[in-house]
C-alpha cells in the first residue's frame, strides 16, 4: 500500500452522519500519539482558516438555506483544494501521519449521487482540487442511515445543513458509500460501525496493520 516513493501515510474516514467518526478518529488519533507517532489530524470541511469560513456556510449559515447542488460542490471543491495545498501535501511530505475526517469520497457520494448531480463532473472537480495524492486507506464508517441519524440526534447539538435532509437521502448516500467500496476495495475498507466502539477500533487498527507494510509495529496500535 505505501510506496518508497511516497513520504507520510494519510488516513480518511467516510460515513454518515452519526456513524461514529468522530469518536474512532479521535480513539485512532489518541493510540498513535501515545505510541510516539506524528499523527495530525484535519477535517472536511475545513482544517484551514479559509476553509473553516467556507465550513460554516455550508453547514450553518442563513445565507447556505437555498443553496444548489452546484454551488455547494464547488465550495468543498474549493475548501480541499485549499486544505489538500496547504496542510496535507506539506505534511505528508515531512513523514507525517494525516488523518482526514472525510475526503473527496463524500463529495462522490453526497453531491454525486444523493443530490444527482453527473460523475463525470463530481470526479473532474473532485481530482481538480484534491491534487494527485489521495488517501493510502479510507475507513468507512457503515451503519443503518435510521439507526445513524437517532444516534446523531441524541448528540443534543444543533441540526446543520446536511442533517436536515430526508431520510431517503442519507439511504442514498449509504448505498453511494457501498458501491464507491466496491470499485474501490483496495483503498476503502468497509467496517460496520454499528458494532460497540471497542470493536469497531479494533477492526480499524488490525485492518491498518495488514495494510500499512510494516508503518505501524504490530505492538503498538
């Protein structure tokens, strides 16, 4: 999976709403650090000062209420394009471990086939601003968008933008995440997170040992 060739390994994770990324990035994040590894952690969207305006206006801003499909593709285009330059290229570069919490593969899923809007141009627009370096392993977090969505609501935190949408379309983006997998199985690693949190970060470390070729020591994560 990493290549001589290519410094630093970078880490996604992709789901639904209330699949419990947060939570198993953080578990992740924290394992590595006390083992001694450089880990840093970014998010989508966001991880940069322009990309943390451009986050709030897709996710609570009045002015993002009617916003289009369109329109709102082009601001996470703009917002990773801006992240990917900025912080993750430099630090895969210094050896660095980068986490990403969610990648191009939501836009795939969540502009591309939940709001409909032609592959052909989610996936120019998508490679355009994500650079030539994806993810070595994407984690996806998979779970019941019914199941997923009570979970997120008892986070007693303010519905966003995309929490807001009907139950169809986070079905459609459960079924966008799984067929992205299929084509995608040597990079996207599919884990169901509907199990208990120990159980899940543990599939997430044994599947990150088999895949990472000796980056990770089989005592340490």
């Amino acid at each position: 999976m990493l290549s001589e060739s290519q410094n630093g390994f970078f880490i996604s994770f992709e789901g639904s709403e209330g699949c419990g990324k947060s939570t198993q990035i953080a578990l992740l994040v924290n394992a590595l650090r006390a083992e001694g590894r450089d880990a840093l952690l970014v998010r989508e969207p966001g991880g940069t000062p322009l990309g943390e305006q451009i986050r709030h206006l897709l996710k609570h801003a009045p002015e993002g209420r009617n916003m289009t499909p369109e329109a709102e593709l082009l601001l996470f285009a703009a917002s990773r394009a801006q992240l990917a330059r900025e912080i993750i290229q430099p630090a895969l570069a210094a050896g660095r471990i980068v986490i990403s919490d969610r990648f191009l593969d939501s836009t795939t899923v969540y502009q591309g086939v939940a709001r409909r809007i032609p592959s052909e141009a989610v996936d120019l627009i998508n490679h355009f601003a994500a650079g030539d370096r994806l993810p070595d392993v994407t984690f996806l977090l998979d779970m019941d968008p019914v199941a997923a969505m009570e979970r997120a609501r008892r986070r007693n935190e303010a519905i966003d933008r995309m929490e807001q949408e009907p139950l169809d379309f986070f079905h459609a983006v459960r079924d966008g995440y799984l067929a992205l997998a299929q084509r995608h199985s040597d990079r996207i690693c599919v884990i169901d997170a509907s199990q208990d949190q120990s159980t899940v970060s543990t599939s997430i470390r044994q599947e990150l040992l088999q895949r990472c070729h000796g980056l990770f020591s089989p005592n340490g994560i």
